[in-house]
C-alpha cells in the first residue's frame, strides 16, 4: 500500500518544481494527467469487464504527483521503465517461488520513477536521436 504522505509529499515536490519553472506549466499539468489518467480509465475498463481491479488506487494517485512533479515525458518513460521491470522481475519472482500471480506494482513503478527523475531527459534524447 502506498500511503498518501507519499504522494502529498510528492506533489508538493511538484508544486515547488512549477514555481522554479513556471514557463513549463503545460507539460507539468499534462504530466498529472498523461498516466494517471490512463491508469484510472484502465480501471473503470476492468472493473466494467472483468470485475477486477487492473491498478490500485494508490499507484493512480502516485503517478499523478510523479506526473505533476516530472511532466509528461517523464512520466511515461517512468511507467514504460516501471511495466518493462515489473514484468521481467515478477515473473522471476513467480516462478521461482510459486507465488500468487498478484503483482505489487508501486515499487516497480518507485524504481521507474527514480531512474526517470535521474537519467530520464538523457534517455529520452538518446531514444530520439535514434529516429533521426
């Protein structure tokens, strides 16, 4: 479970990052938006459909401060990074320890967000230039 101190913690984060850089405030508030609302539409689907819960609130609601605090190239690097880990390293996980096939995803999504906040603009500009 996440907890929401987390999260307002770091919205806050976000809320000082749009004061510094002010010019950018379009891309900080898409970035709110850009995963979490992916995520929450993803969970109305599934719940229509399936009757289950494809996200947990809690990772919705993480992604949105990530998303405030990164913007929106960021937050999607953060979530891609986050599924390609959480895919590589759960199935290990299941496979060795024959385990539920639930899958925690805020820590995957904690360590997308960490190598986004660190590399994420020099792994995006390396990812385009291999367009041109």
């Amino acid at each position: 479970e996440i907890p929401a101190s987390l999260n307002i913690a770091i919205f806050v984060l976000g809320v000082a990052n749009l004061c510094l850089d002010y010019s950018n405030w379009l891309n900080y508030c898409i970035g709110f938006f850009a995963i979490s609302g992916f995520m929450f539409i993803a969970l109305i689907i599934g719940r229509a459909i399936k009757g289950i819960d494809a996200f947990g609130g809690g990772d919705i609601k993480l992604m949105a401060a990530a998303g405030f605090m990164l913007g929106w190239r960021n937050i999607i690097l953060a979530f891609l990074i986050g599924c390609i880990l959480g895919a590589i390293i759960h199935s290990i996980r299941m496979r060795v320890s024959n385990q539920d096939h639930v899958l925690a995803f805020g820590p995957y999504l904690c360590a997308g967000l960490f190598i986004a906040m660190l590399f994420g603009n020099t792994l995006i500009n390396w990812y385009l230039t291999l367009m041109i």
